[in-house]
C-alpha cells in the first residue's frame, strides 16, 4: 500500500442517502463503506424512514459495522442542511477505538448505577488503550425524554476530565416519536454514551448565537416536570412572552421561538431556554429544564455568519487540519437560518468544513443540557 492509500484509509467516512427506501438507502451507505473496517460508526436519520425496515436492512447489508445515533430533526451532510435523509459517518478501525454504554427507562434513571458504569467503561478503555490519547464523550439521549440535565450532569460528573457532546434526538417538528439507535435497534427512552478514543486531535465546542436582550420576564408559575410555563410576570404565559417579543399579533410558532429565543444567565454565561410548542391553554412547553423563579431575557440574534467563521478558524487552529466536524445544530437555529434567508450560505460554510451530523432537540456540552446552539466534535487529520 502505497503512502496516499494509507492516509485515505485513516480518513473518516462520510456517507448520506437521500433514497426514500430503505433498503436502498442503506445500500448506497454500505457501498460508501466499500468493506473498510470500522471502530464504529455514528447515525442520523430522518424520521421518514420506517424504523424496523431501517434496522432490519442495516443489520442485514453491516453486520458488523458498531453503529451509535438517533433519529434527527434534520440532517447535516454533503450539502449542509438536508432533509429526508440518512447519514453516516464512519470512524475506521486503527486510527480510533468505539465503547459504549446504554441507559433505559429514563424515568427510572439512577445517577449513583450510571456513574459507576461509566467510570468502569473508561478504566476499561484505558485499560485497553492506555494513556496520552485523545477521548471524548459522545451522548444520543431521547429528546422526548425531559430527562437531559440529569444524565448530562450525571455523565460528566462520572467521566471526569473527558468532555461530554452530543444531541437530543427528533423527529422532524412532530415532536411524538423520537428514538436512540445502539446494537442494531431503534430504543425509545434511551440514551447511549460513545467512548471515542484516538490519537487524532479531538476538540468539542459550543456556539450560541444569540445574546441577551432588553426584555426581561419572570417565571411566576410553571411545572418543572413537564417543562410547561403557564405564567410570565403573572400573566398568561403565551400572551405575555408575545408581547415582550414586540410582536403581539405574530403566530407562537416554533419560527417565532427560533427568532426570539428565551436566555438565562447561569453561571456568569448566557445560555438559551428554547420553547418548544406554544399550548391550547394559553401555556408554553420549553425544551430546556424550567421552574418557577427562573429570569428571562429575550434573546436577540449576533451576526451568525461572522461568528461562524471565526469559530471554524478556531477549530483550525486547534486540529489543524479538519477531517470532519461532527455536529449537532438545534432544528431552531437552522429555522431562523432559513427564516433570515441564510440557511444556504450557513449550508456552504458546513460542507467546506465537512461538518456531518444532525439537527437536535438540544445539545449536551460536558455538564449542560442547552438549546440553540451549533455543538460538535472537530477530529483533526
């Protein structure tokens, strides 16, 4: 083997489908494999495809292919912002290592379990690999769950100086069905943390663009558990976040939650609250963990595209050369994208950057659940 086909072979494999069936879809995904052997695989698929036909076609045409993901909101791939698709992206055996973990019924969650089950898997890996290399932790949790901010604390408490990333999965905007895929089944209530291990520069990064606003509101009355909002400054929830937004006759749609999105201070940082729906009743149901006290501003947009370009010049500096950019992109920040007529240049600056991945319900950055943000994992060549 000559030189240039052992650094192609050490490069990551990125693979999208478009085919409306399944089994065509997986096809063109194992013919983009072409028989290299994986550490594993990451997947991301629309929620058009049916599950079971999905699942039963994977494990018939890669049986031995690792895969870890979810069902998504949308996909990122070769052309940045897609839908109705299928992606791959491919980690080959060799250059990294792939461990696993995953946690059911999520309501019955037990942090003290979880924890000595994550510290075991990474003494096992390190075990195996042993020290000086790269890691990071990557995290698929059911975006239906409403159990985010407890697994996401509970895992990076557990994992250490090994930063945790990932995404919650969707469903388009139907927000019914959601669902996590690990050894070769859809899970409902389920999340799955990846112990990605390499010599490779490996760097994770959080990116909100948005920033706090004038407007100010106060959570008098909400049900942590559900995550619904039933009243702002003591009034009617939906009523008066409409009218701080300066846009009392506007629909309460999931564009209008992209364009005015809802930010706390915790911590000394600004983080987003995203709204999911707005509810018969006059309520709001929020992404993000709520409750009574809690003080809002209303989020008004940066120049994205600016921002967006230095983030990725950081990236750069930090890996050097990009192989790939796994990311995760809240399903708002590509509705605002759209709705600020800037979905197709954000699209371009994707694929130059090779950024392949999914659009969330939320991202998970080491111990915060948060919504509204381009996340991800950049992997050096």
């Amino acid at each position: 083997m000559d030189m240039a086909t052992a650094v192609d072979e050490a490069r990551m494999i990125a693979c999208t489908s478009r085919a409306a069936d399944p089994k065509a879809a997986v096809a063109e995904l194992a013919e983009c494999i072409d028989g290299r052997k994986l550490a594993g695989a990451l997947l991301f698929c629309s929620n058009v495809y049916s599950r079971d036909a999905l699942q039963a076609e994977l494990a018939e045409a890669m049986p031995d292919v690792r895969l870890f993901g979810c069902t998504s909101a949308g996909e990122l791939n070769d052309q940045g912002y897609d839908t109705h698709s299928v992606v791959l992206i491919g980690f080959p055996e060799g250059p990294f290592a792939m461990a696993s973990l995953r946690f059911d019924d999520l309501d019955h969650f037990d942090p003290q379990v979880a924890q000595g089950a994550i510290r075991q898997l990474v003494a096992q890996s390190r075990r195996e690999h042993g020290e000086g290399l790269h890691q990071v932790a990557l995290f698929f949790v059911d975006g239906l769950s409403h159990r985010e901010e407890l697994l996401t604390m509970t895992a990076q408490h557990a994992l250490g100086d090994i930063q945790l990333i990932g995404g919650s999965s969707g469903d388009g905007l139907s927000f019914r069905d959601t669902a996590i895929f690990h050894e070769g089944a859809f899970h409902k209530d389920a999340a799955v943390i990846v112990l990605l291990t390499s010599r490779r520069p490996l760097h994770v990064f959080c990116k909100s663009f948005y920033r706090p606003g004038p407007a100010k509101m106060v959570i008098t009355e909400a049900d942590a558990e559900s995550r619904v909002v039933t009243e702002i400054n003591a009034a009617p929830a939906a009523e008066e976040y409409r009218r701080l937004a300066g846009s009392p006759l506007s629909e309460l749609n999931a564009q209008f939650f992209a364009a005015y999105p809802p930010i706390v201070r915790t911590g000394g940082q600004f983080h987003v609250r995203s709204i999911q729906t707005a509810n018969d009743d006059g309520s709001l149901t929020f992404y993000c963990a709520i409750d009574t006290g809690v003080v809002l501003s209303i989020g008004e947009p940066v120049d994205r595209l600016a921002e967006m370009d230095a983030l990725f010049d950081e990236i750069g500096a930090k890996v050097g050369e990009i192989d790939h950019v796994v990311g995760f992109d809240c399903v708002l920040n590509r509705l605002d994208a759209e709705d600020r007529q800037q979905a197709g240049v954000v699209s371009r600056m994707y694929v130059a950057n090779r950024v392949f991945g999914f659009n969330t319900y939320g991202e998970q950055f080491r111990a915060a659940h948060m919504n509204q943000t381009f996340t991800g994992l950049a992997v050096g060549r």
